[in-house]
C-alpha cells in the first residue's frame, strides 16, 4: 500500500508525509475514523514511506529492498497486532498464529472490516480481541534492535479491542519507547480505548471519504459510467468498503428493493401477520445480506426524505427506486425521519451484535408502521 493508492483523503496523506520528512513522527500515533474512510491504508502507507530509503515525489519508491518486502508485509522491522479468537483446535493463541492469512488478507484488499476479518478466517460468529497475553509478544518483538530499517513499526489493528491486561502492560513501552520506535494505532471507536492509552498518543482524525473521490476512482478501476459511479458513490456515504459492497450488490439490488417495498407496505396497512413472515424470510437470508438490506433502507429513507424538497439535483435514486418514491416520499417527513433512521440503525448494530435476526427485523417492522403514521 502506497499513500498514491488510498482513496482521497490528500490534507490527511499530505500532513504525514510532513511528519515523517521533518522527523516529526510521534512514537505513537492514532489515527482514528469511521470503517471505509481508509485508517488502515493510511497506517500502513505511513510504515512503508517511514521505511523506505528512496522516497519519491511524496511517496516510497516501491523498489528499495525495504519497499520490496513491504511488497510481501514481510519486512523485519514491521510488526501487527490485530483482534484474533482462540482457536485450541489448530493451536491458534496468538496473532502470530494468524498472520499468514492476515498478509493474504491485507495484499488481496486493504479496505476491511472485523467482519470481512472474521469471515476470511471462518469465525464469522466468534468475538475478536487482542488478548492479554499478546502484550508479551509486542515487548519481546521491540526488545530487539531494527533488522534492516531506521525504524521499527508496530501496527496495532483496532485497539479499543486490546484486553485491559494487555492495554495496561503496554503503557510503558509506549511513553517511553526504544529510539527509533513507533506505534500506529489504527481506530473506528477511539472512545473505547482505555484513556491511559490515548493519553500516550497522539491522535488524528480521519474524516470520511469525499464522494468525488470515491465516484473517481470506481470509475478509474472499474470502468464504471459517471453516472453509476455517482449513484454508488452517493449510496456509501463517505465508506469505501461500503462503495465496494453496493458494487459488488449487482443483480441483489432489484431485490433489496423489492424487500424495502414489501416492508413499507406492509407496515402501513399494519399488516401484522404478514409483517411477521417478511422478517422470518429476510432472516433467513444470512446476517451480511440482512447488513445489506438495513443499508439500502437507510438509503432509501434519506432519498425520500430529499425528494420532498422537489430538487432534482439532490436525489440519487436510479428509475425504480423513482417510481416508488414519487408515492412513498410524502410519508417520509420532518417529523419522523430521525427516528425512522435510528430505529434502522439500532437494528443493523443488533444484528452485527449477532442478536436474533427474527426478533431485530420483526420489532423494526413494528416500529416502522408506527413511525409511517405519525403526523
């Protein structure tokens, strides 16, 4: 990963080429964001530039033998830790133990999430965190003077997952690291990092991804028309792996929407037996599908919402979607469009939360027929 790959986000590449060029790289650094904005990429471009002997025009040069094993995230002096489940079975404790489908991994895509991580491992349903006893492992690694490097690189995966045990071992090392050490603390939820942590780091903030940026490069690696860039562009709302999810959504998009028209009906002419039976059948379908309904619905409630302010130029529903909302958007108004996204957001966390699909999707149907009513 070269800062010339990540998607947009040229103030935040632009400020730690500066870091780095006027030596001004904390020995722990968070970057911290919303999934999709690009935190890992950035982190792990900012440990290949930082490494690099050659740098180029504001990026590594990716021929050096530094760049060359970053080319196989196999350099000496770069390290991961990340959230793992124990796996007794195939003796599988440590992040070590996982770092070979964690390499794979991060070279086939490096915009990911803890659900493509624990799908790609086949632990869809297990709860990831960086256990205790890794703290062991990162000192043992950092004991040891750089291999080949000026600087050793400690790339730490989401570390508002790092047990308290292993959090507070490491509180020493990271406010007073050997020379020429850094951490990089890669984020989405910097409130659940234990404060004595954040206390130690310095902190920058990733914003979401402009959707210019996004509509750019879909066009540019997947030869996408404007217009449909655009349209998917507009739909991730600032994420990128979300950008990639609705690409990939291909024919499932007819029928998300047939989903999100059945459950509108439904709801208003509070038919509730057969409300019951939508739920079980999109239960049915699988957790990341039912993630990918809750989405489009949340879409679909914000485009209804502006197609009420009768400005074209602001709507972004393709014609299906159109001939449905020229009916539907009046009941999408001020006075229930909060908490209708809400309710929509509470179910998506419940079911990445893994709480029962059928129980999630039944009480946001009961919600939203209530919600469609009020005047």
């Amino acid at each position: 990963m070269f800062f010339k790959d990540i998607v947009g986000q040229q103030p935040v590449k632009e400020h730690l080429r500066k870091m780095v060029d006027e030596n001004r790289l904390p020995h722990a650094l968070l970057l911290h964001g919303n999934e999709g904005t690009g935190v890992f990429p950035l982190g792990l471009a900012l440990a290949r530039y930082l490494d690099c002997t050659h740098r180029v025009d504001g990026d590594a040069c990716g021929v050096c033998p530094s760049c060359l094993k970053f080319n196989k995230l196999a350099h000496p002096d770069l390290h991961f830790v990340f959230p793992i489940y124990k796996d007794s079975k195939r003796k599988k404790e440590r992040c070590d133990d996982y770092i070979s489908e964690w390499r794979q991994m991060v070279l086939e895509n490096s915009y990911f999430n803890m659900e493509m991580w624990l799908k790609y491992i086949k632990a869809e349903n297990s709860q990831a965190i960086i256990y205790a006893q890794e703290s062991d492992e990162v000192l043992r690694k950092l004991s040891f003077k750089t291999y080949e490097a000026d600087h050793k690189v400690m790339l730490i995966w989401l570390p508002e997952k790092m047990h308290s045990v292993c959090a507070n071992k490491l509180l020493k090392i990271l406010e007073e690291p050997a020379p020429q050490t850094h951490f990089i603390l890669l984020s989405e939820n910097p409130e659940e990092i234990l404060g004595t942590i954040l206390s130690r780091s310095q902190s920058l903030q990733i914003p979401e991804i402009s959707q210019k940026c996004i509509a750019e490069k879909l066009e540019a690696d997947y030869k996408l028309s404007a217009d449909d860039a655009q349209y998917i562009a507009h739909i991730a709302n600032g994420n990128y792996i979300q950008a990639l999810n609705n690409l990939q959504m291909g024919e499932s998009a007819s029928e998300l929407l047939e989903y999100f028209v059945k459950l509108m009906r439904l709801a208003y002419m509070r038919e509730i037996k057969e409300l019951k039976k939508w739920s079980e059948e999109l239960a049915a379908t699988g957790r990341e599908y039912q993630k990918m309904f809750l989405d489009y619905a949340l879409y679909m409630m914000r485009e209804n919402f502006m197609a009420n302010f009768r400005e074209p130029s602001i709507v972004y529903m393709n014609s299906p979607e159109r001939t449905f909302s020229s009916r539907f958007c009046q009941f999408i108004h001020e006075r229930n469009i909060d908490d209708l996204t809400l309710e929509l957001t509470k179910a998506a966390n419940d079911v990445e939360s893994n709480v029962n699909s059928k129980i999630v999707l039944f009480d946001l149907a009961l919600k939203i027929a209530t919600l469609l009513k009020r005047k």
